[in-house]
C-alpha cells in the first residue's frame, strides 16, 4: 500500500509540515469479531506518531 499522491502521511502526522520528510508512525488494523457485546464485525484504524 502506497500514500503516494495523498494527503495521508499529513493528516496523519507523519511528515514534516513542509511535507519534505517522512516520520517514523505505526498503523495497525483490527477486526472487530462479529460476536460478543458491542462487537460489529467493523475494521478499526489505530495510529500512533512516534
């Protein structure tokens, strides 16, 4: 997967703000299980900037 020609890595925090470095970030997916309390079977996007 590629952020080429996106706004991703800047809404994200993951470059400068001249846009000129990348940063170090983590991206994890996770899906939600389908069963169990308040369980919807959803993809959930966590991130972290370092």
């Amino acid at each position: 997967m590629s952020s080429a020609g996106t706004t991703f890595n800047h809404d994200h925090r993951a470059e400068t703000p001249d846009g000129a470095q990348q940063l170090p970030m983590l991206d994890v997916l996770r899906r939600d299980p389908r069963d169990g309390d308040a369980a919807d079977g959803a993809t959930r996007h966590f991130w972290a900037p370092s």
